[in-house]
C-alpha cells in the first residue's frame, strides 16, 4: 500500500460525518472497494451491532465492544449509495461475545459449586443473559490461552473442566432452566464428557503445529513485553514525572520491540496518570508476580485480538462479523476505555487492519504541547519511523531474549 492511500484512508475514517465519509468513499471507490471502514457516531441513525455492545450487569461483570458508541456506520462498496441517499438498508451481520478466561471458568463453578461465596454476585444474571438463544458467545480466550498454557505446562485437569463446564453450557436445557431453575442438558453426561475429551485431544494435537505455536507465542510475547516495560518504569520511576515516563516507555518500546502502537501508548498513560488501577493487582514483592503480570498481558491480547477478529467471516448469511468481550475484571473492563476505537478500517482480501483510536496523545491532558512535540520529534519522524521498520523483524526474533532481559531486571528492582 502507498503513503498516499493510507492518507485517503485516515481522512475517511477520520471524517467528522458520516455524509463526509460516504462522499470521499464515493470518489475513491475504484481503489477502495477492497475496503470496509466501521465508524463510530454518537448518532442514533446509525446502526447497532447485535449485542457487541457496552453492557454492565449489576456487579461487576461486563461486556465491551470494540467502538467508543454502540452505534455504528459500516462504509463499503455495498453500503455507500444508500449512506448518501439516506435510505435505509437493512445490513446482514453476525457477532458474538467471547467470554474471557476467568468467565469461562467460572461456568465450571456454576455447574458444580453454585453456592460458592467468591463467585461474582451478578454471574447468575450474566448467566441468564447469555443462555438466551439470540445471544452468540465464544470460549475463543480460552481456546487461545490455553493452548500456549498447555505447552508450558499447564494443569491439563483445570483445562479439561473448564472445556466439560462449556459444553454443559452448550447443551443446557434453557426452558427447563428458565422455567424449573434446575440444570438439565439436551446430551448424556457420557456424550458431553466425549466431547471435552475431543477437544482437549484437539488442543494437544495443535501443540505439534510448530508455526501456529511460534505466532502465538510471538504475539503474546509482544504484549507481554509491554506489560514488563510498564512495571518497570512505574516501579523504577516512581517518583518522576509522567512525561518522564511516558518517554522512557518509548525509548524501551522501540528498544525491545520496534515498533509503536497508539493503543499501548494509551495504556502505558493510562497506568502512569493513575487514571486506572489495572497494575494495582500486582505487588512488587509478591512471589506471583510474574504468573499475575502474564495473566495481564493475556487480558489486553484478547480485547486487542477482537480487532482482527473483526476481518473475520464466520457465516455466509452476513457480510460483517462484529466480536465484543465480556469480563468481571472491573479494573480491566475501565482499561478498555483507553482502548475504544472511533473506527476500524480492514481489507477484504488480505485482512490488513487499521484501527483508529477514540483516545490519542492529544488526550493525555498531563502532557504539556511542549512534551508532545519532544516525543513526536524523538520517535515518530519519518526517520525514526524508517528506522523501526528495518530493525523490527530482528528485535522479533529476540523476544524471548527480551523476555528474560525484562523479567531479570524486573527481579533485581524487587531486592530493592
């Protein structure tokens, strides 16, 4: 792709209406029609995803989408007339809400250890929600985590529950659920146990597909990375200034992985502002740190991997695949605000992504113009941004390196 479509493509999205938008699609749209642009207005004309949307239960429990508004415009070849007509159109879509590690397990609690008093207050409203059968939900957290989990060594029986508790949910009697409150299942106890069994054998066979694995592990490596980065600097500079640290992050970003991500960047200024308290569950000296500060990295990859699971075509009755996450981790569930995207941009026939952030450098309210400009001028000059680009493959490769450079300097400031 040329510097000058990707231009086009930030104007668009960037669009401040959706009339705008449509009218520069239109005059582009021979070049375009690859294209699928998702905006976000905070108008109501526009169309609601299913039920990927922003929902809250009573306690904790929630459910993000990826938009800063729950309304959304899609912009394509097959929407773009009747977006500057105004007619209405009726758009076929599918979505689902994946349910992260920590909900997914507690679906076993549910089943087995109902009256368990550390169990969310509102998983039975959670639960009712989503046994209804217009509600799409996925176990793809799970799946993904695990799987990495089981190659280091993970406890197969922990995994196995979990995978018994989901095909439980799967094949619940809903009716004599709703109507009875008794737990009833459409397959015998042998047949649901046959299943979890198949898919555990699935997981284990998917650990000798050797390139699978390393993509996993390399993204999940570049998350983890972040996290690390983070740690480090609210620790080691705790008492400087955020502009301080927001460039020290930088300066480590481009050390250790090469590369600069908005998204990041606003949940490294998230942490340091101390307008979340997502780090406030790890302590420096606890001997859980690193297995806590993983289980955090595993939080951020999956609401980052909805982004590309948005280039997803999950059915062929729609055309568009909206994901969304549900979590009880209160304190992730306020991170993803910084994570809000006010449009997404994608190619249909490579899946090339272009997320738009809602939330940007201009917001960091903390910062002064002055500092904005210093790390503009250190880090994204056309030269600055050339040079990340012929180093990043190598710095990818030394991730696991990197890994333990972060984690030996992570345990030498906890003997401090």
């Amino acid at each position: 792709m040329n510097l000058g479509l990707k231009e086009l493509i930030a104007k668009i999205a960037l669009s401040s209406s959706i009339k705008e938008a449509a009218e520069l699609y239109k005059i582009f749209e021979g070049i375009l029609k690859d294209y699928v642009f998702i905006l976000s207005f905070d108008k109501s004309s526009a169309a609601i995803p299913g039920l990927a949307v922003d929902k809250n239960f009573s306690k904790t429990g929630a459910i993000r989408g990826l938009y800063k508004y729950n309304n959304v415009f899609v912009l394509s070849g097959k929407t773009v007339d009747s977006l500057l007509s105004g007619k209405k159109e009726e758009i076929p879509i599918d979505y689902s809400i994946s349910l992260d590690t920590q909900a997914v397990s507690y679906l076993y609690s549910y089943f087995f250890d109902r009256n368990n008093n550390r169990l969310p207050g509102d998983l039975d409203e959670l639960f009712r929600f989503i046994i209804e059968p217009d509600v799409n939900v996925d176990p793809i957290p799970h799946l993904t985590e695990n799987t990495y989990n089981l190659k280091s060594g993970g406890n197969l029986d922990e995994i196995y529950n979990v995978k018994l508790a989901y095909e439980m949910f799967r094949n619940l009697d809903v009716e004599a659920f709703k109507n009875e409150n008794k737990l009833k299942f459409n397959k015998t106890e042998f047949e649901i146990q046959q299943i979890a069994q198949q898919q555990m054998s699935q997981e284990i066979f998917r650990l000798t597909n050797e390139q699978f694995n390393a993509e996993y592990e390399r993204m999940f490596h570049e998350q983890y990375l972040i996290i690390l980065i983070i740690a480090i600097i609210r620790w080691k500079y705790s008492k400087k200034s955020i502009y301080t640290k927001i460039y020290t992050y930088f300066e480590m970003n481009q050390k250790y992985l090469g590369l600069m991500s908005v998204r990041d960047a606003n949940l490294a200024y998230a942490i340091f502002s101390n307008k979340s308290n997502f780090f406030g569950k790890i302590q420096k000296n606890s001997d859980e740190l690193v297995r806590k500060m993983k289980a955090m990295a595993w939080d951020i990859f999956h609401f980052r991997y909805l982004e590309k699971a948005s280039t997803f075509s999950l059915s062929e009755n729609a055309d568009y695949f909206f994901p969304a996450l549900c979590s009880f981790d209160n304190e992730f569930v306020k991170l993803i605000d910084f994570y809000k995207l006010s449009g997404l941009v994608y190619n249909k026939e490579d899946s090339d992504i272009y997320p738009f952030y809602a939330f940007g450098m201009d917001d960091m309210i903390e910062l002064s113009d002055k500092h904005k400009m210093q790390i503009q001028e250190a880090f994204f000059t056309s030269d600055a941004i050339i040079e990340r680009q012929n180093t990043c493959e190598n710095k990818r490769m030394r991730f696991n390196q990197s890994v333990l450079e972060l984690e030996e300097e992570l345990f030498n400031l906890k003997k401090q």
